[in-house]
C-alpha cells in the first residue's frame, strides 16, 4: 500500500523488442513532480512507417498525478535523454518557473540539437514542439555549474561525473527519510580520449553511498556483450586498420556520432599522429566542448589546425574538393545512423567509389542506412561477383523535407568498429559488487533495473538479484513509493 506521496514514476524505457527507448524518471517528493532525463528513443520507422523517427516517454500517467513538472535535471545531452524535453511546452506539462538542469556543456549542446531537430522536422514527424515553444525551453535552462551538491527546488542532488560523454553527470539524491538514491545516468568505467572511465563507488565520500539505485544503464546488457574485447584494444585495431587503409591510398570515412564519439574518434587520431578532418555538427560541439570542459574526467580538448591535426570540412564545396581530390585522407562525420548531414553526401559520391572506406563507429538502431549498409555487406562481402545485388536504398530527405530514396551501389569497403561509450554487462555487475563492498556488506534496498531492451533489463533484473532486497525491471507505467 502507498503510504505516503512521495513516489518514483517511469515515464521512459522501451516501447518494443527491438529499441532502448528514452530515459525519464518522475521523482515526486514533497509535492514537488522532478523529472531526471527526458528523451525521445529511435525507433525504425515513424509514424508514417517511412523513414527512422522516435518516441518520447509515456506522459499520459502525469494526467493521474495532476501535477505539472517542477524541474528537469539531465545526466547528458544525448538524444534519448533530453530531446522530449521542449516538447514539455507543447504538452503544457511545464510551469512559469520549471527550470532544466544540466551541465554548462548538455545545456549548450542540447539547445544546438533542438534547433536542429526543429530546423529538419516536417509536420510527418509530429515532434511536439514549435518555434515558441522552443524558445520557453531554452529560457528554463540552468547550469550546474561545478560536480558536487546543489539545491533543485526542495531536492538536494549531487551530481558526480560519470564517464560516459563530455560533462556527464550521474545524481545522489537525497529522500525525505535520508536514504541516498542513485540515477547513474548513461556511463563508462574505461578511458576514451574525450572522457576518463568513472570511479568505482568504494572511491566515492561514505556519505554518498547510495542505498538504492533508481536508474542505471543497460545499453550493452544484451547478447554477449561480456566477452567482448577491452574498449583499449578496440581502440587500437580501429587505429591500425585506419593505418592500413590510408597506406592504401584510401579515403576513410568513421561515422560517429556529433554528440562525443566525433570528437573522441578525432582526439584518438591526434593521439597517433594520423591527421583528420571533421564535418557536420562534431565541429560546432567541438568548440563548445573545448569551452565548457566541466569535470576532472573531462579531457581538455587541442586547437584545431596544424598542432592537432584536427581540421574543420569548411563547407559543401570544401567536402567536394576533399572526395574527388583523391588523396588518402581520415574525415570524420555525421550522422552517426547515416541518415541526413554530410554523411548522405559522403556515401553518394562514395559508396560507389573503390578508394572509398566506410567505417560506422556507434550503436545502430534498426532501419538505418548506415545498419542497412551492414547487413547488405555481411550478404555480399565483396563487390567483385556481387556487381548486381550490392546495391542500397538509402532513405533521406531533400532541401524542401520531402523524403527520398537514393539507390547506390557499394564497391565501397565497409567495417564497422564498435567504440563503446558504455559500461560492458560485466562493468555493471563489479560496479554493484563494489558499491555493497564499500557499503561494508549490506545489500542495497532496491535496484530500478532501466535504459537497455527489454531483453538486457531482465538479464539485469535477474543478475542483480543478489545485490538489492528488491530488483524492479523498470518498464514503461511502473509506480514505485518512496521513503
Ligand atoms: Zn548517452
């Protein structure tokens, strides 16, 4: 029975077998409705089936509530953790005074990556929001301006750098009762040349030592992710290979996300002396990066130009002139899922090209060009003797937003190098261990098993059993009390 008002909301997590879905956790504590994370999942097909669209969290539990949201705090900018936050205003779930935390960085990119998401949107995709609505949201931000404790409406939070991307952040959170509860938010415990690897909890003050985790990260607790390599080992096949290829004259392309891995992906080629160019929005989240480096996990990021090798793709014509000039070269871009941007240029002029490599660097979600490439190289390996059937439909859209299929062939090479942002399964598992070792022993109270298909949730939900009294599978419209 629920005794109290103080309750946990899932508002997020996936809507089917295939897709993660956005994170959003409603807290409701003394009255006061906060939300942490607010995002839109991928999802295959949007609403008119025609091309990869998303879905927001399920708000319709907040008409039971009656209360509209008092604050929104965000443990990074990523698209399915912020991107439904604007549409809030469309919903008129926000109040005159709700205000958006985040890190200096996740605000300044997310307000970027709204503008871009209305900018590029048709009435199609049905996102939620306007210009006006757009403009409300990016008033309400506020800055945690330092990792450490703040105040969010009658929340005391503490946010503690968590190594996933640029200025990510996991929340302590404090209970009307004095428990500690965790949002780990999306994070990674290796190095990556843009971020160090998280501290494990037995490092962290006593006093912060959560006793109940209300959100975690179960991105890669699905097939047999465990076993895979280590991420630095990863790292330095994807850097012989890209070695190999430009010894070979080739043109490589790493598609990688504008979000972290761009930037990552850059520094790592900085770090082994191979120049590299990048497109897209990598370079305007660059420069905001190298600005707003916010924890001592943050890497500080090089100049762009000779020093780092780094160089910016000036413009359209700049792209042209860098694909037919010939020459081996690195390039970096987005989209990450080869969707729209500089990639659907990329791909026309080279897919079809023999000096041309394609290398996709992110989690893909189904119905993606650059998945669809994949599977289609995975049927026919080789261009040679495939000349008929190596071909691909790759959906886009055009400069007026209409949706439009372009067919070409790949003589291209393909190789994906997955570079993980993420925690393994395993990171998971020792990261629970050793949180109840520094607890001296003592199971947790509860464990909100969340952000992983429903398949990697129950893997979790089961192998966190031993860890918590209670281990909830955090799915869509689960109701929890608080204490
Ligand atoms: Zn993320």
């Amino acid at each position: 029975m629920i005794s109290n008002n103080n309750r946990l909301y899932v508002f997020g997590g996936p809507r089917d077998q295939v897709s993660i879905g956005p994170n959003c956790l409603g807290v409701e504590i003394n009255n006061e409705l906060n939300l942490f994370d607010c995002g839109v999942g991928m999802t295959s097909v949007n609403k008119k089936g025609r091309r990869p669209g998303g879905y927001g969290p399920d708000m319709s539990l907040i008409k039971n509530i009656g209360k509209k949201i008092a604050n929104v705090a965000f443990t990074h900018f990523h698209t399915d953790h912020t991107a439904y936050a604007p549409t809030l205003e469309g919903l008129r779930l926000a109040k005159e005074n709700t205000a958006f935390w985040g890190t200096p960085v996740n605000n300044a990119i997310s307000k970027e990556m709204w503008m871009d998401t209305l900018n590029r949107s048709s009435e199609d995709d049905d996102i939620g929001y306007d210009y006006l609505d757009y403009c409300n949201a990016i008033g309400r931000f506020r800055a945690i301006e330092k990792p450490g404790q703040f105040q969010m409406g009658n929340l005391v939070v503490h946010a503690i750098p968590n190594g996933h991307t640029y200025g990510s952040t996991s929340f302590i959170i404090e209970t009307p009762s004095g428990h500690k509860a965790l949002v780990l938010g999306d994070a990674a415990w290796h190095n990556q040349a843009l971020v160090k690897g998280a501290t494990w909890p037995s490092t962290w003050p006593k006093e912060l030592l959560p006793d109940e985790i209300w959100s975690n990260d179960m991105t890669y607790a699905s097939g047999s992710s465990e076993d895979e390599k280590p991420y630095s080992q990863k790292r330095d096949e994807l850097i012989a290979y890209v070695k190999e290829k430009l010894a070979e004259d080739k043109i490589i392309i790493l598609i990688a996300a504008s979000t972290g891995k761009g930037q990552s992906l850059a520094m790592d080629m900085a770090k082994a002396e191979i120049p590299c160019w990048i497109d897209g929005s990598i370079r305007s989240f660059y420069q905001i990066m190298r600005q707003n480096r916010w924890s001592d996990l943050d890497e500080p990021l090089p100049p762009l130009g000779d020093e780092s090798g780094i160089r910016e793709v000036q413009n359209h014509s700049h792209r042209r002139e860098l694909m037919e000039d010939g020459l081996p070269k690195v390039i970096i871009t987005t989209s990450m899922m080869g969707n729209f941007g500089p990639i659907v240029e990329y791909f026309e002029y080279g897919l079809p090209r023999q000096n041309f490599v394609f290398v996709p660097t992110s989690w893909l979600a189904p119905g993606t060009n650059a998945l669809k490439l994949l599977k289609l190289i995975e049927k026919y390996p080789s261009w040679k003797g495939n000349e008929d059937n190596r071909k691909i439909v790759l959906r886009t859209r055009d400069e007026n937003k209409n949706d439009t299929k372009i067919v070409v062939p790949v003589v291209a090479e393909v190789k994906r190098f997955g570079m993980s942002s993420h925690g393994t399964f395993g990171d998971s598992l020792y990261f629970m261990k050793d949180l109840i070792d520094a607890r001296g022993g003592k199971v947790l109270d509860r464990i909100l098993v969340s952000h992983g298909t429903y398949e990697a949730i129950s893997r979790g939900a089961m192998a966190f059993s031993e860890f918590a009294k209670n281990v909830v599978p955090a799915v869509r419209g689960t109701i929890l009390e608080v204490d």
